[in-house]
C-alpha cells in the first residue's frame, strides 16, 4: 500500500479499498472524467520525468551521500507514480 494515498484519505479507508475485489470497488468508486484522466496523463508525466531526473542526478555525482539522496528521492517519486498508475488501473 502507498503512503501517498493515505496522505489524502484515512488509511482504514484506502485498507478497506484495496481489499476489495474489481468489482466491488468499481461500484463504490466513480468513474473518471475526460478531465480527470488528463490530470493523471500529466501527473504521471511529470512523476516518470523526476523519476528519470533524480536518477540521472545520482549517478553523475562523485559524493555517495549526495548519490544516496538523490536515489532516496528518485525511489519516492517511483512510488507516487506506481501509486498513481495503480489507482489509474483500478477505474479500468
């Protein structure tokens, strides 16, 4: 389960969501607008390029702490985007 969603809902709900089955959260969950779906087109764009960014950043610096960091960050936007693109499938 992602931190991210807790961030915006209580975690017994986002438990209780993920514990259900397709079916079933279709029913509770609305579906996404046209609008909607560029938002999360545009979010996810922007995750994957930090993700690249970050990525790049820590392989082409020579201090380990500031490499080490630099991926910490990298992995954190990787987990919004894997976030986002989970909560994306779920309204398929």
């Amino acid at each position: 389960m992602s931190h991210y969603l807790t961030d915006i809902f209580p975690p017994s709900l986002v438990h209780y969501i993920y514990g259900l089955n397709s079916t079933e959260r279709r029913m509770i969950m609305p579906e996404l607008t046209a609008k909607n779906l560029t938002i999360l087109n545009d979010q996810l764009g922007a995750e994957a390029l930090l993700v690249h960014k970050f990525a790049q950043a820590a392989q082409s610096v020579q201090d380990q702490a500031i490499s080490s960091q630099l991926s910490a960050i990298s992995g954190q936007h990787r987990k919004h985007y894997d976030t986002l693109l989970n909560y994306l499938n779920s309204h398929q």
